[in-house]
C-alpha cells in the first residue's frame, strides 16, 4: 500500500467478503486491491457513460407517448 492510500472501513455481506477473500487468494492479491480494482472499473463506466450523454445532448428528444405513436404509425406495434 502507498503512502497515499486512505483507510477505510466497508462492510460486506458474509457470502461477498467471502468471495472477495478467496477471489483476491487465488489472484494472490489483497481484498484491497480486488476492491480498488471494482470501483475503478465502476468509475470507468460512469465516466463512459457520461461521456455519452454529453455527446448525445444536443440530440432531440421525444415523449413515451409520441415514440408509443410513431412505432404504432410505422406499423410496429
């Protein structure tokens, strides 16, 4: 662990400790490392995802309601 590395405490579910304790042994890492790992990836999506709604925002929107007609309109439902 780094000297810029935070402590804290996290609660797991019996079963997911569990798992989380014998995935990082037969990764031969820590739990720690198997957590940070998790939210890295975690935070990737969300900054993937964020990205895409920038990208889309100028696109236009439509209500349920006018996308229930158009599908119905074009035959679709």
């Amino acid at each position: 662990m780094s000297d810029l590395s935070k402590r804290s405490t996290v609660y797991f579910e019996p079963d997911i400790h569990l798992a989380l304790r014998m995935k990082a042994a037969v990764a031969h890492v820590s739990v720690s490392e198997v957590v940070n790992e998790a939210v890295r990836v975690a935070l990737r999506e969300d900054q993937e995802d964020l990205s895409v709604f920038e990208e889309r925002a100028d696109e236009p929107t439509i209500s349920y309601e006018e996308l229930l007609k158009d599908l119905a309109w074009h035959g679709k439902l």
